[in-house]
C-alpha cells in the first residue's frame, strides 16, 4: 500500500495531486471507497427527504377547519359546507397517503418492516 504525506490543511488541488501518485492499485481502492461515500451520502440524503415529507404536519389551519366541519352537525349533503367538508377530507387523505408512501420508501431503504420504521418515529396526526 503506498504512503501518501499529507499537510493538515489540503487544498483540493493537493488532494488530486496526492491521489495522482497513487499506484494504480491503491487508486482502485481510494475509488471504491469514494463511490461508497457518495451512494452512503445519496442515502442518508434520500432518507433526510423522506423523513421531512413523514414529519410534515397538516396544514393547521386546514386541520382546524376540517375538525370544525367534521364536528358539526348542520350539515347537509347538498350544502355549500358539506362540499367543503368533503375537499378538506381529501386533503387529508392525500397527505396521508403521501405520508404513508414515504414511509413504505423509508423501511425499504433500511430493510426492516413498516411497523418497525413506525415505531421509531413519533407519533403523528
């Protein structure tokens, strides 16, 4: 394996000349490893994305507005408050089911269950 003498502070332009005195085999290994890092920080970032889209909350004012029409009792199915009621619940359910896939996408990238990956995380409305 060959040595490569470092200076603590490196320039990328001394970092390339170092890795250009490689020997070709060493240069195969220093490759691998940097393909390695950057599928890991692929990674790591992929889960970074899906764990904001889980954590994302429902809109408040949505969720607030949602609640008052599900609680309410004057409702009715041709009302103007009925139809608003019903597109809130599909706003739901499409946020749900966006957060639902992310977290399918989240336990295949760490190849363990649904459940497992669930029960890491907080509880969430």
């Amino acid at each position: 394996m060959s040595v490569v003498e470092l200076k603590t502070h490196v320039s990328f332009e001394q970092l390339l000349d170092a890795v250009s005195r490689l020997t070709p085999e060493d240069l195969d290994r220093f490759i691998e490893h940097i393909n390695s890092l950057r599928s890991k920080r692929s990674s790591q970032a992929s889960e970074s994305r899906l764990l904001a889209l889980v954590q994302q909350p429902v809109d408040p004012r949505s969720n607030e507005r949602y609640l008052q029409k599900h609680q309410s009792e004057n409702l009715s199915e041709d009302g103007e408050e009925y139809q608003e009621l019903l597109s809130l619940t599909a706003q739901r359910e499409q946020h749900h089911a966006r957060r639902l896939e992310a977290l399918v996408q989240l336990a295949d990238k760490r190849d363990t269950s649904l459940d497992e990956v669930m029960g890491l995380l907080p509880a969430h409305d």
